[in-house]
C-alpha cells in the first residue's frame, strides 16, 4: 500500500520523539498500524487519517476512515481485524465504532 511505510514511520518518530522518548518495537508498531490503515481503507473513503497519543507507558493508535455514511455499528469483518491486532504481541486493547466521521478502528499498545 503507497505511503503506509511513511505512516508506520511517523508513528514511531512520534513515540520516539523527545515529547515520548519510548522505544517501541518497530515491528509491532508496522503491524498494527498496517492492520488499522487496511481495515479504514476498506471503507472505500476518498481520505484516512492515523492518530496517535501516550499515556502510561502506553499508545493508542487511531485509524479514521472519513467515510460519511456507514452502517452503525462493527464493519461486517471487524471481528476478524480485531483478533488479528489482539494477536499481535503488545497490544493490550482495540475496538472499533462507526460514528458521523466515518469508521474508527483503534488499538491500544504497550511501549
């Protein structure tokens, strides 16, 4: 996927950044943001964002799919973007909804 490296890479700039100063595991950051930007993609919106912020030793990964417009609720294969993120090792939570602002997947791991 174009610019999903550049994605990864600023997730891990800013847990690493002297706001943070984590060092995360750059493989489970890679694969869990792959994971979150796949599952906003699949929306079919002309745009996604990824958000990122710490507390406790912890960052929450956020991505927006921007789709106006979306059935309440999971997507129809959520589940399956869920257990694949919760296998990943460090990852303590996720969870998506859908609200005005288009889809939410997020993710919650440990640094």
């Amino acid at each position: 996927m174009a610019g999903l490296h550049n994605v990864d890479a600023r997730v891990r700039h800013r847990c690493r950044g002297r706001q943070w100063g984590y060092r995360p595991d750059q493989t489970v950051i890679d694969t869990v943001v792959g994971l979150l930007v796949t599952a906003a993609v699949a929306d079919s919106g002309r745009r996604i964002s990824v958000h990122v912020s710490d507390q406790g030793r912890q960052a929450c990964i956020l991505a927006l799919s921007h789709q106006a417009g979306l059935a309440p609720g999971h997507a129809p294969d959520g589940d399956d973007v869920l257990h694949q993120i919760t296998a990943v090792p460090g990852v303590t939570g996720c969870g998506t909804d859908t609200g005005p602002d288009g889809r939410r997947i997020w993710a919650v791991v440990s640094l």
